[in-house]
C-alpha cells in the first residue's frame, strides 16, 4: 500500500484523481446547461427570435462538450486500470 502513495505510481494516482475532478466538473457543466434546454421551441414572431437563438447557442455548447467529455471519461478509465495493474505487478515483483 505504501507504493501507491509515493514514487511515481503516487504522482500517476495524483494526475488520475485530478483529471477524474476535472472530468466530473465537465458532467455537472453538461448537465446544468442541459436543464436549461427547452424540449420543444415554438418560434411565432420576432419577440421569441431571440429564445430560438438562445437555444440554438445552448445546443452547440452541449454538441461542443460532447467528445472533450468523451475522451476525458476513456483517459480516466484506461489511466485507472494501468494504475492498478501496475500496482499489482509492482506488488509481485517485490514478494519474490
């Protein structure tokens, strides 16, 4: 347990837990604009001109969010099963 904390398998836990906070950031950031969104848009008249833009600048910061959220969850995951693997396998070279 001691080599997780230090060396550099530490500073690999270290970097895993920031970029998890950062990736868990990007979530509640997407989830609160998506409250935001309107199901459906009846556009009438000029007055809701500027509601359909609103939410036409909505749905691209959503659309826009989307792969950075992607790839940040697929970088956690594969930098979280490395940690552990190398914890185990650095855990068995020292046993021997």
């Amino acid at each position: 347990m001691e080599a997780l904390l230090t060396g550099w398998l530490g500073k690999m836990l270290l970097l895993w837990a920031i970029l998890t906070v950062l990736w868990l950031i990007l979530l509640g950031y997407r989830s609160f604009l998506a409250s935001r969104e309107e199901d459906q848009l009846f556009i009438s008249g000029k007055g809701e001109d500027v509601g359909a833009q609103d939410q036409r600048e909505l749905a691209a910061k959503l659309d826009r969010l989307g792969k950075p959220i992607l790839a940040m969850g697929i970088t956690v995951g594969v930098l979280f099963v490395t940690i552990i693997g190398l914890w185990i396998w650095n855990g068995l070279q020292t046993n021997i």
